[in-house]
C-alpha cells in the first residue's frame, strides 16, 4: 500500500505580512498531481490544517478545494487536528466526509477507531490521534498526568489494545501531532510547552508500522518507521537551508517500507541579506536575489527611519523603470524581518543557510518581507 504523508499546511498562514494562499494552492495542485502519478492509495495529513482556530475565508476555500478534489479522485485520506486547529470547529462535518473516504479525526475519543483499508495483502489500521492538549484531555484519556508524555502514552495504550483485537497480519498505521524526543525544530512552530516538558519519547509509538507525524516544520526522521514530514512551505526565514518534502511510503506485505522524498514546490527562494541600508540598497550582485523573499539585517549605527519604505518605493535614480510590478509596502516593525533590496555594493554577507542568519544584536535592525522589485542596473 502506498501512502503520501504530509502536514502542517497552515492553510491561511501569512509569512510575514505576504499571502501564502497562491503558494498553498500550488502545493494542493502539486500533492494531487502525486496522488495522481504515483498511484497513491491513501493521503495521510498529519494536522495543523489550518494556521489557526477560525480560519481566513480562503483558507476555508483552500480547504474545501482540497477536500472535493481528493474525494474526487476516489484516493482515502486519513487526517487529524494540529495544535493550531480548532478540533471542535475543523471536525464538524467529520462524520458526513468520512462518507466520502476523508476520515477526519479531531475527537481524542475516537483515537483507537481506525480507519482500515485494504489491498491485496489485507487489512491495514489507520488510527487518527488529534493533538491532545494535556489539560484538556488528561480526563478523557484517563491519563495519570497532565503531560504530553502521559496522554499520548494513554492514546496508544488504547491503539495497541485495540489492534490487539484485528486479525493477525493486520499492518497499523497511527497519525499523531506532537514535538517527539529528538526531532529538529525551526522557528516556526508554535511552542506547546504546556504540561511541562513538551517532548514526547519516540517508544510511545512501540509496535506501530508507520508513524506520521506532525507539528516540527523540517522532513526529517525519528526512526525508520516515525517521521515528520514537515511543512509543504517555509514558514520562517530559518527553514531556508533545506527543501520541503512530502513522503511518499511504500508498505508491503510484511510491513516492511519503503521511503521517498517527494519535494514540494518552492514559491521563491528565501535569503539574508546584512549590511548598512544604503549600500544593500545599490549593490548589483543582488540581482539574483529580486524574486526572494529576504530577511535584512540592517547594520547601520542609526535605526533608519522606516527602512522598508525605500525599498518598496523604488527609490533607486536608475533610468528605466522596475521590470515587475513594485510589491506592497511593508512598514517596519518590531521583531519582523523585513524586505530587502537588491543592489550593488558590497553586502556584508548573503546566505540562504539557516544556521548563517544570527539573531541581529541590540544595535541592529532587523526587518522582513519579499524583495523588491528590480532595481535598473546604471553604468
Ligand atoms: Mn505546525
């Protein structure tokens, strides 16, 4: 059986003030092209579907696209609630979609309920376990603790129970929300340190096939069988350094699997750009850079006064017009990074890695948004 796990869309999500919702819409067309090539036979979406609580309207419409085109391709989906989804408000038509193979899971009482498809080895269980918020599931899940630790641990007590009782051979599969011992973190998830300690251990998932997982923002792997895919998009500058993937999972007869990284679409390259305002601003060799989204870190001696504004306004004395339409104006604000220039003279640094992009110090400003619009090159 071939599974496409993915999560954390963030539908509705913002970077910085840009919309994501084209870049989100590409990604939903590049997953169903996959579904489609690579004859997947279920989607797994391991929450945060959306950015948050009450959605935006095109986030909803982002949603509701994406629901009608997989029901149309007749392909299951298996998907729970993240901890930036409201269960309540996401889960309310939960039991109408399951009619049309979409067995959204946001109820913590419905964690040992699987989903169970088969193909021509037999049955496989898929249990959708929603974020478990430790205050507010402790009693349901007649966990011991308010921790992630011990609700989590109660979930998969009643999994485990529950394939217990499935016919031998019976392949499982479980979807679950939660920052695992281990995993690698970027600067946009939300923390859920409440409950303590907010790492979970990698054993809560003993005797589970495949894992998917959701919450840490970078594809990367727990074990062979427990894995992030991460988001389909960068949602922080400190995701420049690695792609963005899907994982396509192949499971055979015996549960042995086999993984794939799918990458996902790159709506613009994410880049740092560091030095004094005016010459980031007039500094050529930033021409490729024109299409980026970039984080500025200003090292003037003197904050400049609304610095995003020269950028947006195209304020270079060239001779010819922008190539491209001028972006929208970000006004600078306090802890957001900002646009950034493409110019001619020297930067004091340009990177797209992550672990380049230090955290600008006191005397520094940091801004951010997409880059400006062409800056003519002058002789
Ligand atoms: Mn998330």
């Amino acid at each position: 059986m071939r599974l496409l796990h993915t999560s954390d869309w963030h539908l509705g999500r913002t970077f910085y003030r840009e919309s994501l919702v084209d870049a989100q819409r590409a990604f939903l067309e590049h997953l169903l092209t996959v579904v489609q090539e690579r004859e997947v036979d279920a989607v797994l979406v391991a929450g945060d579907i959306y950015d948050r609580a009450i959605p935006s309207l095109d986030a909803v419409a982002l949603f509701d696209h994406a629901l009608n085109s997989l029901a149309d391709l007749q392909v299951p989906v298996i998907m729970i609630s993240g901890n930036h989804d409201s269960p309540q408000r996401l889960g309310v038509t939960s039991r109408l979609i399951e009619r049309a193979g979409i067995h959204l899971r946001t109820d913590p009482a419905t964690c040992h309920t699987p989903a169970v498809l088969h193909d021509e080895h037999g049955p496989v269980a898929f249990y959708g376990l929603p974020y478990l918020e430790p205050f507010l599931t402790r009693e349901e899940m007649a966990a011991d603790k308010p921790t992630h630790e011990a609700v989590l641990g109660a979930a998969m007590d009643r999994v485990r129970a529950d394939l217990a009782t499935r016919p031998a051979g019976t392949r499982s599969v479980v979807l679950a929300h939660a920052f695992v011992t281990g995993g690698r973190t970027s600067d946009s998830e939300r923390d859920i340190t409440a409950g303590g300690i907010p790492t979970v251990p990698a054993a809560v998932f003993e005797g589970i096939d495949y894992v998917a997982l959701g919450h840490l923002h970078r594809p990367q792997k727990v074990t062979d069988r427990i894995r992030y895919s991460g988001s389909p998009l960068a949602y922080s500058f400190s995701e420049a350094g690695y792609a963005k993937t899907t994982w396509l999972v192949d499971l055979d007869a015996d549960a042995n699997i086999t993984i794939e990284a799918v990458p996902c679409p790159r709506p613009r390259a994410l880049n740092t750009l560091t030095g004094h305002l005016d010459d980031l601003l007039k500094d050529h060799r930033h021409e490729h850079l024109r299409d980026a989204w970039l984080h500025v870190i200003l090292t003037d001696p003197q904050r400049p006064i609304n610095a995003c504004a020269p950028v947006s306004l195209a304020p270079f004395s060239s001779p010819s017009p922008p190539r491209t339409a001028a972006p929208h104006t970000v006004p600078p604000t306090p802890n957001a990074p900002a646009t950034a220039p493409n110019s001619r003279s020297p930067p004091v640094s340009s990177t797209t890695s992550e672990a380049a992009t230090p955290p600008p110090p006191p005397n520094r400003t940091s801004y951010a948004g997409r880059s400006r619009p062409p800056a003519a090159t002058t002789p």
